[in-house]
C-alpha cells in the first residue's frame, strides 16, 4: 500500500492506536480524517490539523451521519481504518458482568459491522481501496480476565475474513491489524511488558508499505498469539495467562 497521497478516515481515532495510525498516516503525506466520540479529543486533534467528525459506532444513525460528512468533505476518500474498541474486565462467576459482555460486543463487533457497511458501497463504487479492521493477539490467545474482549475480536477477525472474500475482485482489500499488547491508556502500568506505541506504529507501518500489503499485519511481538496452536504452546501459554484473573476484584484477597 502506498502509504503517501491517500485520504484516509480513521474511525476510534481519538486515542491510542487509532490515533497513532492518524498520526503516522499524515507524517506520510496523506490526507487524514479521525472520527470518534470524545468532543475534547476531537478538538484537541482539530487544533493538530485534522478534520474530525463525531461518531458513536454503538449508534447506527450516529455512524450513517458521520460518512455522510466524511464523503461530503472527502469524495475521493479511498483507505477506511476502524479502530473503535473497548477492553472491559468481566468476572464470569458474577451475573453482573453482562453488561461488560453487551457493550463490548456492541461496540467491538457490532461497530466494527456498521461502520464497514456504511463505507464499503462507496469504496466498492471506487473500485479500489482497503479497509483495515483491528483486532488483536487476543483473539487467537484469550486473556481470561477479559472474556467477551476476547470474543469480540476473533469475532471480527472471522469477519474480517469473510468480508475480504466476498469483496473478492472489486478491488477493495480488507486488511487485518493484529495488534499485541501496545502501552496505550495505562497499560504500560498493569503490563510492563507492553509494546511501546511508538515502536508499534513503526513496524505496522512498514509492514502496510509493503506490496502487496499484507492480509493480516503482524507485528513480531504478536506472532507467538497468533501461531499458538499451531506452534503447540496454546494451552500452556492459557494457563500462564490465567494467572492475571487475580487481578479481577472478586478474586483478590
């Protein structure tokens, strides 16, 4: 993928990878939108130089709204990035925990769905473009602190891969980003081990640049996740991961 002259909406890029990737996408020479809820991150991404859109993914009028405003400003709009998400810890002893479990998969899954219907007819009338989801190495290696997170993104990578093939010779591509764990919103103090967002971007960037781009993008902190029953080393890396359910409230004491 050529990584310069594109023009780019980045939809959940208001922190973390999602605005990373703006980031990088621009310091690129592309043109780029971010799309996403915070009204205060907006405006700080405004004052970058960023055109920005509100937009609610759990909201099907909400996202319809916003690529109205996107295609209006950017007809030629041409590489969708959906990077939305939320990572909820769930105790599944506790009934409680469905609520987590709802706004996970209506955000995670369900958002990921309304977002790339709303775009694919018009990339699909373009003939050309890709749309790049974002998952992660938890959907191949769960994290049991967080269930239904898991769930949610092996969900859109199954998606990811059904879309691709039905978009099969219209030209679009579907490109899945597998990210590991990256040090965005505090993780770097509940996992030291996290990847710096810096050199995260970094790699994933190189890898996009590659032709022909990749069908799933990953990282090498990520491969270890995403070959693991594969490489046999499935279920003793679940059961070292296991260990974190300490960290959930009820389990500590």
């Amino acid at each position: 993928m050529n990584l310069s002259h594109r023009t780019v909406v980045v939809v959940g890029g208001t922190s973390g990878i999602g605005r990373e990737l703006a980031r990088r996408f621009a310091a690129a020479g592309s043109t780029v939108a971010v799309a996403g809820r915070s009204a205060e991150r907006l405006g700080d991404l405004s004052a970058e130089g960023f055109a920005t859109f509100a937009v609610d993914v759990t909201d099907g009028a909400s996202v319809a709204r916003a690529r109205d405003a996107v295609l209006a400003r950017y007809p030629e709009l041409d590489t969708v990035v959906i990077a939305a998400g939320v990572m909820l810890l769930e105790d599944l002893r506790d009934p409680a925990h469905f609520e987590a479990a709802r706004t996970t998969v209506d955000t995670n899954l369900l958002g990921t769905i309304r977002v790339a219907d709303a775009f694919t007819p018009h990339l699909v009338g373009r003939g050309a473009g890709p749309l790049v989801t974002v998952t992660s190495g938890i959907a191949f290696l769960p994290f049991p602190p967080m269930p239904t997170y898991a769930a949610s993104k092996a969900a859109v990578h199954a998606y990811s891969e059904a879309l691709r093939a039905q978009l099969d010779g219209t030209g679009v591509g579907v490109v899945e980003l597998v990210p590991p764990a990256v040090a965005t919103a505090g993780q770097e103090k509940v996992n030291p081990d996290a990847l710096p967002l810096d050199a995260f971007a970094t790699e994933v960037m190189g890898l996009l640049g590659q032709e022909p781009t990749p069908h799933e993008i990953l990282v090498e902190r990520v491969l270890a996740h995403r070959w693991a029953e594969r490489d046999g080393t499935y279920d003793d890396l679940v059961a070292r991961r296991s260990r974190a359910l300490a960290m959930l409230p009820g389990r500590q004491g």
